[in-house]
C-alpha cells in the first residue's frame, strides 16, 4: 500500500505543479506579486496579515488576500477590517492549500481584477508540513514563526524552511515573557536556509513592519 | 483522483483502527493508561510532558513516553532528562504518527516492559489536522492549546477537540502579556466538545499540574 500512496501523491504533486505553473505565468503577466504564508496554527500569521494589508493601504498599494482554512470564516472577517478585499477558501479537512483550490477562488472571486493588485496574499493553512509540498503558483513564500514556538522549529520542520523565500518572526513584543532565545532561533534558520531575508516583527506594536513593507517593495520591483 | 484518494484514505484508516484495537488490547491487558497527546507545533507538549513525567516519577509512579518527531530527536533528550525512558519516533516527513509506527518501536523497546508501566504517554507530531484521524490504541486523547495560539483554534479544528476526551491550556503565566481571553477559550472548547475537562497549565510555574495529576490517578482507577 505504501508504494500505491507514493505513486498517487507524485502524481497529485505533479497535477499541483502544473497547475501553479500555469497560475504563476497569470501572475506574473498581471504584473501582481504573490505570496504564501505557511506557518504552525496560533502563530499568528492573520494578525501579521492583517497589519501588513492595512500598511500597505495606507502608503497607497493594492493588495488583496486569500485565506484558508479547514472550517469558518473567522480569519477573513479578520482580515476585511484591513478595508482589502478578502476571500476565505474552506478546505473542508483537507490540511493545506493547493493550486487548484486558489485558481477556483480567483475565478469566482468578482471583487478583484489581478491586473489591479499590486499584491495577493495567500494564507495557507495552518500547519508546517504539509503545504510545505503544494506550490500555489506564488513568486515568494514566507515562512512564519512566533517567538511562543521553541527556536528548534526550523530544525524539526526542515521542508517549510528549506523552500521559504523570507522567515518572519512574529510576536516580539511578547519575546521575553516567553524566554525567546533570539540568537539560537536565528541561527536555526540560518542552517536551514542560510542566507534567508529574516523579519522580527510585532503585528501588535509594529515594530519591523516597516523593514517588511520596504521588502515587499523591493521584491515587486 | 479524488475518489481513488478516498477510498484509499479510507483503506489506510481501516487498517490503523484495526491494528490501533490490537494495542488498545495489549495497553489494557498490560494494566497501563495510554494518552495521545496532540496539539499545534509549540504549544507547549513537550515542556508539559516533561514536567508531567517527573512529577509522576515524585509520586512513585512509573511513565514512559513516545515522542513523534518529523525529524530530530530533541525532544527526546529533553523529556529524558525527566528520568523516565524515552523513546523517540522519527517519521521522516509524515505528519501524524500511526498505530504501526507505535507497534513497531513498542517492539524492539527493550528498556521497558508495558506490564510495569502505570503510564504511556504519546506526544505526536505537532499538527491540528492528521493526527485527529489516527487512532493509536491511547484511552485518553488529550487536545492541547496555548494561551499564545488565540482563542478560535477548537472551531477552526474541530475534529481534533471533538475526539478528545481532555483539553489542557498550557503556558498559562504568559496569558496576561498574550491578551488571552479565558473566557471565549473554554466557550470555544465547550461549544465542540461540551462537559470536556479543562485543566488550565504552566509547565514553568507548575500551575494546573496537581489538578492534572490528580486526573491521571482518577482515570487509571
């Protein structure tokens, strides 16, 4: 049974990859950056989100997001407070997103033409194995990290952090109350993926939002 | 695809519940109370397995555990330090563990024998999703939560919280600088899985433990 799954995912992966291909190229003729936010549940990726949608808005960019979820639309009521336009994709149990899920929610999606956005946000699933193997067409995926989760994350989690294009730290403010060790969590990512862009950041106080705007920027272009 | 995936899927599961009735019977035959620990990666499992075990081991009480990693095993040599035997699954990229993965390394364990345990603990693989399907034989499935993860996490995982027959808030000291809403958490848990027991927990201060403790000897009876 065993070879049967390993057979019928490579054939689903490569379903997913052709799919993304075809997604990237309509992304990158729209002219529109994509991302993916991969992270563990309760790491906090809606509130980054939703912090870096209301920024981006305010320096007079657009950008919209796609949020999934296995069940309710509690994120992107979340993320609507941003004034972006929000779509909320339910997997229904399925532990991550895939391509086809998002090319079906941009088709239906009336609110966005991608040739007005200057940026799509995906939020992926919460869960750091799984979507780690679903290319969803983006340009970059980030992988996030909160200073609540242990510095060996990267270490245990190697396939999300090898194929992440940045690294956000989330939740700083709250760093020493949870004995964040700074130094050992940079250095975990580093091996993982030396070199990676790293961000630390605070959706709650804003501290490294503008260095992750300024990213944002540079990588459109 | 999709309908080969399913019965597929359903094939695997079948085939976990019955090995999983197998150990149930060997765990009760052998007179030792088996829990399943899951919860998102970093909330906490492992530094709440550790302080678990060593103050079952004050109490004279013998424990063992499992601990299922993707890859690495840190988390084996921290809960080592608690003096209990230790043994670490690597999964290698699944993200759950299964009742064969739990059979095998029962198996060739030969620093333990379950007739002299009075509790195994199993920490699976840090994910909401997946492991809620797989049956390990454990009689008490324990649904962990931290007040860093936000409140909404039992509806966004229902299947998980649905299936457990216990919650345990952890990192209760830092639910103040996390802006934890107590009250909307157990709101959540009790609106999926109502009249669960809730213990409230910092494996740092020791809050929530005796109460935990307690729990555990009730249980075994």
């Amino acid at each position: 049974m065993t070879t049967r799954i390993v057979e019928l995912r490579r054939g689903i992966l490569k379903k997913n990859d052709e799919l993304a291909a075809g997604l990237r190229q309509r992304f990158t003729a729209a002219g529109v950056l994509v991302l993916n936010l991969v992270s563990s549940p309760g790491t906090g990726k809606t509130a980054f989100l939703e912090r870096t949608l209301r920024e981006l808005r305010g320096h007079g960019a657009h950008a919209a997001a796609l949020v999934g979820d296995l069940e309710t639309d509690n994120d992107a009521r979340r993320l609507a407070a941003s004034g972006a336009p929000v779509r909320q994709i339910n997997t229904h149990g399925i532990c991550h997103l895939d391509a086809e899920m998002v090319g079906k929610h941009l088709d239906g999606w009336e609110e966005i033409a991608l040739e007005e956005l200057d940026y799509l946000f995906i939020e992926n699933v919460g869960n750091l194995v799984c979507p780690s193997s679903y290319d969803l067409g983006e340009r970059i995926r980030v992988a996030l990290l909160s200073v609540t989760e242990g510095e060996d994350k990267p270490l245990k989690y190697p396939t999300l952090f090898n194929s992440a294009d940045a690294a956000v730290i989330t939740k700083i403010d709250i760093a020493e109350p949870c004995g964040f060790d700074r130094e050992l969590a940079l250095q975990n990512i580093h091996e993982i993926r030396p070199g990676i862009r790293i961000f630390e950041t605070s959706a709650k106080t804003g501290v490294g939002m503008e260095e992750w705007l300024r990213y944002l920027e540079e990588v459109r272009g």
